[in-house]
C-alpha cells in the first residue's frame, strides 16, 4: 500500500543554539550555516523530502534564523497552482507557551496549530543537521503496511561508535522491544539486532537511533498533549517503547550528523575523494539549493588537485587541494590552500571599491597572496592579507580569540573577519 504523499507533512527540527558548531552558529542557525560550497543545513532535509515528492514542509527555528529566513524565501518558491510550501516556524510567545522551545518535542508541541492547519495522516520528523541522502518513500510503506504507531530510521553502528547513540534493540519482525541512551561499552553485548549479512560483515550489529521518525498523526497529537515531555529522543521515545508497536526501519546508505566543528569539516573534506560517500553528482537524489546568477569559475597559474570549486570564484592560487571553495571566493597570487573548507563570500568587491580600499591599505574581500592555509575552515566575507600563514593540526590546543577558534585542531577564521598581512597561526 502506497502512502498518499499528499498526507505526509514534514517537519524538520533547526536544533538549538548549535554551540557545539561554535563559532559557525555565531551569527546563523545551524540548518543556515554554508556546506559543500554551496549550499546550507538545511537543503539536505529539504531535498530529501522533494526527493521523496514530499512536497509540505515545516522548519522549527529559534536562534539567529533571519539567514535561514532569507534563504528559504529566495530558494523554495512553488507554483501558485500546487500546494507546496516551506515555512519557517519561529519559536513565539503565545498565552499557551510563553517560553521557547524547550526541546525537540516541545518545539513540536509549540507549533502543533500550525500543522493542524493541513490535512495530514503521518508526520515525518527529522534534523535539520545531518548529511545523507535517502527516499522516505519506502519507509513511509514499510510504516504503513506493518501498521506501526512510530517508525523510527535506524543505522547499523559497530561496537566503537554505540556509545555514541541511543541504541535500539529489535524484535525479528523489526520492532523496537527496548532502547538505551549512549549505553556503556560493557553493556552492548546485550544490545545486538538482527541486521543484514553485509552490515554483520563489517562488525555493524547495533541499531542506532538516526533521529528521522514517522508519527501517526492522532498519536502525536496526543503525546504533544502532555506538556511534561520536552525531548523525542530522550523521552517520547523511551516512553513509548513496550506501549506503542514502533518499527525499526534500516538503513544502510551514508549518514552523518553535523554535531561539532570536526564532524562538519570531515563531511566536507570528504566530498572531495574520488569516491565521496556522499554523492552531489547523483541525477536522482539531487541537492536543490538557491538558484544563483554567477558566472563561471576563473583560474590563473593554479594547480588544483581533489577539490570542489564552486561558481563564481576567481582563483589565481599557486595550490587547491583536497579543499572545498565556496561561492565568488578569491584567492590570490601564490597562495597555497590544502585540507581547508573556504565558504566564500556574499558579495563581489567591485574594482573602483578595491582601488579605495587599497588607496586607504585596507585589506580585499578574499585570500591574498602568497598565503599558506592548511586545515582550516575561512567563513563567509573574510578579508585576509597577504603572507598569511594558518597550519592547523593536532599540535595546537583549542582556544577562542575575536578573529578565530581552535577546535581538535581545526582552525575556524570567524565570518567576515579582517586578518593582517603576516598573520600567523602555526
């Protein structure tokens, strides 16, 4: 039995105030903040959902969202004769919920008039901070046919990564019988499940819990009714597992949740490998973003090797490599960039406003010359002078000035930033 898709709502979850994505969360929301070059957070979700002719979406929202805002309203606009939508959902102040969001389910609970706005049979709830790519559609059948209240995404894990997660176990028909917050080591022996061959093979015999569910709408509507339940994965789910038949649904493809600033820049880094994990080149699985006017990339003297280069660059580097370069970034003459995720800038200087500003010995929007930056991430409208040498690494401990943060040995240059010629970070 098919699910009718124009009975599924999605509603996708901005997280909190991403302070473990600190300093990229500064001055946006995590679902704004720039991945891949090109796009943002939030268009995973987002394309997965389209992907998925899932076409009524929600986006639960409270710190630093005017980007987010901006970016939505510029990219996700419908014909006027369907019923497509993405709205953005800010936490308000109403005489039922003076506060703000409290948690997961209580951002839920807070917008729930919103939803009951539009008919709807199932919601599909997810982050609005991971990186995968993946059709709801079988998991929405799956749900139905089994005749589940929730269904719960799950990914086979090893032994290293449970105690990461909140582990599921499993009956033979795939439902959930019992589950665990981040359990310690000793105790996962008694927390294996039936997963396939190849997920045995590689030593992935734990489920954990992806944070993607579908709810039945009459039951949701009555969990949300209980104000006491702030959190889905820390209470609405333990709390229903043995009261409700919650079915696991596998997956086996590439995920990733966007949790702190190594996690992000590894997703990152990775896509460019000969073979990323996760495919921006896929025909059927596209990643939708905001239609840009920008002309070609331009190159002069560069020798670029396994790196994505976004549109609108102008690049008269000596080096790129294993690098990813965002949108109208400029980066100049004998500068070298390895192991760095440059996110661009908003703008393009125009020439008469860079003779000014190098009248006056103000320093461009862009890389300058001869500069050597090496595992790092340059947020958004930097300016950064000439002979600037950044080697981030292991051998640096963490810390956080005005212009920079440290984290596990990623340098972060903080969006729109001014770093002076000969500034060095080593």
């Amino acid at each position: 039995m098919k699910a009718k898709k124009k009975n599924v709502i999605a509603i996708i979850l901005g997280g909190g105030q991403g302070s473990r994505l600190y300093p990229l969360t500064e001055t946006r929301s995590k679902p704004a903040v720039p991945v891949g070059g090109k796009y943002r957070l939030v268009d995973i979700p987002i394309s997965n959902c389209m992907n998925s002719d899932i076409y009524r979406m929600f986006v639960l929202t409270q710190f630093n969202s005017a980007s987010l805002n901006a970016h939505i309203k510029n990219t996700y606009v419908f014909s006027a004769f369907s019923q497509a939508f993405v709205d953005i959902l800010a936490a308000e102040q109403t005489p039922d919920n003076p506060t703000w969001f409290q948690g997961t389910a209580d951002a839920v609970r807070q917008c729930m008039p919103h939803f009951l706005n539009h008919n709807f049979d199932y919601a599909l709830i997810l982050s609005g901070d991971q990186l995968y790519q993946m059709d709801f559609n079988d998991m929405i059948e799956e749900h139905i046919r089994k005749e589940a209240d929730i269904t719960i995404a799950t990914l086979p894990v090893n032994a290293k990564d449970a105690p990461e997660f909140g582990i599921l176990k499993t009956n033979s028909d795939s439902c959930i019988e019992s589950f665990i917050e981040k359990p310690a080591a000793a105790l996962l022996p008694d927390w294996e499940s039936d997963v396939s061959e190849q997920m045995k093979a590689e030593g992935k015999n734990y489920l954990a819990s992806m944070g993607i569910y579908i709810f039945n709408k009459k039951l949701l509507v009555d969990l949300m009714a209980n104000p006491d339940t702030k959190d889905f994965g820390k209470e609405i789910i333990p709390q229903a597992v043995g009261n409700k038949k919650i079915l696991s649904y596998q997956y086996e493809g590439y995920w990733t949740d966007i949790g702190n600033i190594d996690s992000f820049f590894e997703a990152n880094i990775g896509l460019t490998e000969d073979v990323p994990k996760f495919n921006l080149f896929d025909d059927v699985n596209k990643i939708y973003t905001r239609p840009r006017m920008l002309p070609p990339s331009k190159f002069k003297n560069t020798l670029v090797d396994k790196s994505l280069i976004s549109e609108g660059c102008i690049l008269n580097a000596k080096e790129v490599v294993h690098s990813v370069i965002g949108i109208r970034s400029r980066i100049g003459k004998d500068s070298v960039v390895k192991n760095t995720y440059v996110m661009g800038n908003d703008f393009y200087q125009s020439i008469e406003d860079m003779e000014v500003d190098t009248k006056n010995n103000k320093i461009l929007v862009g890389i300058g010359e001869n500069c050597y930056i090496n595992n790092a991430i340059v947020d958004k409208n930097c300016r950064i002078g000439n002979n600037v040498h950044i080697n981030g690494g292991s051998h640096l401990e963490n810390t956080t000035t005005q212009l920079y943060a440290i984290k596990d040995g990623i340098v972060v240059i903080k969006k729109g930033v001014t770093l002076p010629d000969n500034f060095r970070i080593e």
